[in-house]
C-alpha cells in the first residue's frame, strides 16, 4: 500500500516541446508527401489565370492582318489601287507605302477579318492614334504593382491568405469580364488597370500557400512548380484565342469564366498556412492544420508540442523576398509582351 505523502505526490508530466512550424514539419509531419503535394497543385493551378490575363493582349491588341479597298465596282481591285485613287483622287499617290491608310478617305477601307479582331481594328488605334494601343498594356503593369503591395498587406493584417486568395479570384473573374463590354479604348484601358491590379493576389497566395506547408529543402522547388500551370495557361490561351480571334471580346469572357469556378469550387479545399495562424495568435488552428497533413501522411504528432512563433525579422525578409520575385517576373514579361 502506498502512504499518504507517496499518493500525493503529483505525476510528473512530460514537458512541451518548443517548435517552429518548419520543425514540426520536418520531424512530425513530413517533408513533402503526397497530401502536401495535393496542395501544391490545387494552389498552383490559379497561376493559369495568372498567366491568361497577363498575356491576353497580345491576342486581343494585336496589329491587323491587313486591309483592303470597299468597292462594288471590282472586289478584285489591289489595295494599292485603292491607296492611288481614292486617297488622292485618282491623281495617285506614290509617296505612301503599301498597307499604309492613314491617307484614304474614311469608308473607301475596310479592315480584312472586319472590325471586331482586335482592339486595334475596332476602335482605329493608328496612324495618328497609334500611341493609344499601348495605354492598356502599361496600366494593367501599373495595376499589377499597385496590387501587389495591396494584397501583401491585407494578407499580414487582415485576410488569411486563402481568403486572399478567393477575393483575388473573384474580382480578377468580375474585372476580366467587364473588359469584354468596354465602349471605347479610355474605358477599356481603366479596366485592365483594375484587372492588372485584382489578379496580382494569386501569384502572392499561390507562392506562400504553397511553400508553406512543405519542408525547407522543398520550398525552393515547389515554388518553381507554379511555372508549369503557368506554361499551360500559355497553351490554354492560345486554344481559345484561335477560335475566338474573329471577335476579341469572346476572349475575355471565356478566361473570365475559371476564376469564377476555382473560386467557389477549389479554394474551399485550400488549407490555411499554418504560419500565418500562428502569427495571428491562432495557435489551435495552426496545430489543427499540421496535424491533418501529418495524418494523411500517416504520421503522428505528439499531444505536447506548443508552436512558437519565428522571428519577425526573418518572416518580413521572406514576405519583401517572395513580392520582390513576383515584381521580377512581372517586368520579364512585361518585356516579352
């Protein structure tokens, strides 16, 4: 039998083990699995709608194929006719090289595939409006900046990140579509500010979301993974704008469409970032999202460890280094476009 003082002594119990979300990863839950590899898919695929609205000018801006004379006299009749005897009636005009119409009378012409090609067709971006073509390109980068900034700072004080996320989805799905109704190139090119500067929230969350979760050996290339939903919104792009590129406005409806479906069909199996739960104070949440990849990966988390948070020096040089990659990027392909 056991005394008195021997059945009041307390059992001692096993002490909290201190851990980073890295470590808990690396030790506990694993490295990179299959489930985390899930993850990183499913949050990479929004970086096709990325790619999409990036690039899309190049299908509906594009220079015109080519002209040609409106006459019912003989539908045979050369440009170059067109060019000697209408713009200088009949007196010719052998000064101005061929495919040049900025001397023919309005309505002697017409655009060869019609008017709604591009936005160049539809609303005569040449001759001495031709500066205006490249006003949408360079707002949608402006936007791309401005939102860039935005985004970064409304997912470390506000939205977690995949909240972030679906809102950027949404508003690149609303502002991609209004594109398409655009009654004049000033309009249009105020909406492609506003969709430069609503699609810049998917390649943050994307990045983040999807480093997050894996071990540090993997960070580096998981983040590379993005570049292949990338390559394949390019491929996409280029499938849809072959059917639709006797009407440029069908382009935009048709990408404005995914984002809308991820949105409301994908994001929900998003899982938060667990750093992000812990900054916030949010410690239970953060446990409860590592120990759902270490169950799917068939491991197990013991009962005593407590999150501590990493220092806010090392966090703020990796939130300014992820944006500034992001910044990079955008100015490589801006020229390319």
């Amino acid at each position: 039998m056991f005394t008195k003082e021997e059945a009041t002594k307390e059992v001692p119990r096993e002490e909290n083990m201190e851990l980073n979300v890295d470590e808990v990863i690396e030790r506990y839950v694993g490295s990179f699995g299959l489930p985390q590899l899930l993850q990183v898919m499913l949050v990479s695929f929004a970086w096709v709608f990325d790619f999409q609205n990036t690039l899309v000018t190049i299908f509906t801006d594009p220079q015109p194929s080519g002209w040609r004379c409106k006459t019912s006299v003989d539908p045979s009749l050369s440009s170059s006719w067109c060019m000697n005897n209408t713009a200088s009636g009949g007196g010719g005009n052998k000064g101005q090289s061929a495919g040049h119409v900025s001397g023919l009378a309005a309505g002697s012409w017409e655009w060869i595939g019609g008017n709604s090609a591009s936005t160049i067709a539809e609303w005569y971006l040449i001759c001495h409006h031709n500066f205006l073509a490249a006003i949408p390109t360079s707002l949608f980068f402006i936007g791309s900046i401005i939102g860039c900034a935005f985004y970064g700072r409304i997912t470390d004080v506000w939205l977690v990140r995949k909240k972030t996320l679906l809102l950027a989805c949404i508003l690149t799905s609303t502002t991609t579509f209004l594109t398409s109704l655009a009654p004049n190139i000033w309009v249009y090119s105020l909406l492609r500010f506003t969709n430069g500067f609503a699609h810049s929230g998917n390649g943050i969350c994307c990045l983040v979301l999807s480093t997050k979760v894996v071990g540090r050996k993997w960070q580096g290339q998981v983040g590379q993974y993005g570049l292949f939903f990338f390559t394949a919104g390019f491929l996409s792009l280029l499938f849809i704008a072959y059917h639709t590129r006797t009407y440029w406005r069908y382009l935009y409806r048709i990408i404005s469409l995914p984002p809308l479906v991820y949105a409301f069909l994908l994001v929900p199996l998003v899982s938060k970032s667990p750093r992000w739960l812990l900054v916030r104070g949010k410690n239970k949440e953060a446990l409860e999202v590592l120990q759902k990849f270490a169950r799917w990966n068939e491991n197990e988390m013991p009962d005593n460890i407590v999150l501590i948070i990493p220092s806010q020096a090392t966090t703020g040089a990796s939130i300014v280094y992820i944006q500034m990659i992001y910044l990079i990027r955008h100015c490589l392909v801006k020229q390319l476009n």
